[in-house]
C-alpha cells in the first residue's frame, strides 16, 4: 500500500472523527500511541511494535489529514532520494 492510499483509508474511515475532535485532541492520541510504541520497544515484543508502528503511523496520517497536506508528496520532495541536509544518500551528516 503506498503512503497516499493509507492515508486515504484513514480519512475514509476516520476524518468525521477526526474533525469533530479537533486537531489538538487528535495530536494527543498520535503522542499516547508514541508513548505505547516507546513501551513496546523497551520490551522488545516483536509483535506489539508491529501494531503500535501501525498505530503510530493511522494516528500521524489522520494529523495530515486534518491539515489537508498529501504526506507521500512532503516526505518525497523533502527527501527525494537525498538526505535533505547533506544531499547524499546513504547520508554522510555527522551526528
């Protein structure tokens, strides 16, 4: 599934709720399925980080719905096969 077709899912399945809860509401779910996704990650369970990334990413699609912005088509012209910062890919940035 490519990134605009999720996010099409989850505006079909969830924008009215989305909207009716409002944006800062919304982005407070997105931060409580991070926190689940820290969790899952600090117990290593394999499975429940599959569906808090699942989770994770429902929630941020839902946020970029709410702001009417196309995620695939920011991620792809901010990282068009570069990093965006050093131009290079893999990236050569010192941390």
């Amino acid at each position: 599934m490519r990134i605009k077709d999720a996010q099409i899912l989850m505006k079909n399945l969830y924008y009215s709720r989305d909207k009716a809860r409002g944006i800062e509401k919304t982005f407070m779910w997105f931060i409580e399925e991070l926190g689940e996704l820290a969790r899952a990650i600090r117990s290593n369970d394999k499975s429940s980080i599959k569906e808090e990334l699942a989770d994770t990413m429902a929630w941020l699609l839902s946020i970029a719905n709410l702001f009417d912005v196309k995620l695939e088509e920011v991620i792809t012209a901010k990282y068009n096969g570069t990093c965006p910062k050093c131009k290079n890919s893999p990236c050569k940035c010192i941390i």
